[in-house]
C-alpha cells in the first residue's frame, strides 16, 4: 500500500525560502528556520521491506511546509513511522 501524506502547517501558498529537501532514513530531521521536520522510523523493524521519506517543500517565515510518502506491508496494526514538525522558541 502506497501513500502520499502532504502536511501543511499554514493553507496558504509559501514563498519558498528553501529548495526542497527529500530525506527518508531512521533518524533524519531537517532544520528549516525555527523548525525541525522529522522522519521517525522508530516501527521500521516491524517491516523491514518498507520505507518512508520525508520532503520539506519550503518555508517563509512563520510557515512551513512538507510532504510525506511511505510504503508499508507487514501487519497493519504495528506502527512503523511517522514525520512531525518541532518548533524552537523561547517560552515567556
């Protein structure tokens, strides 16, 4: 089974202020201004056939975006992985 998850912390369209940044192994992040975009494959051993990549499209100040695709079989009720957004800043 194949999918294609697109993420999107703002709706509107960004102003890409990073080329697109695909990176799929266990413990990839990306830091992209404030944020780090992660590709957590923590659940991978459940399937080892399978895989997940993560995409950052683009970000413009506050906003971010990313996309991601994975390909999973084993049983359906492990899970494998998961991409999430952290946000770095200082509390008040």
């Amino acid at each position: 089974m194949k999918f294609l998850l697109p993420a999107t912390v703002a709706v509107a369209a960004l102003a890409s202020s990073v080329s697109a940044q695909k990176f799929c192994g266990r413990d990839d992040n990306k830091v992209v201004g404030d944020y780090t975009v992660y590709n957590n494959l923590w659940g991978e051993d459940n399937d080892r056939s399978g895989g997940q990549c993560t995409t950052v499209d683009g970000s413009s100040g506050s906003e971010i975006s990313w996309q991601t695709s994975f390909n999973w079989a084993g049983d359906s009720w492990q899970v494998k992985s998961y991409a999430n957004a952290a946000l770095k800043f200082d509390p008040v």
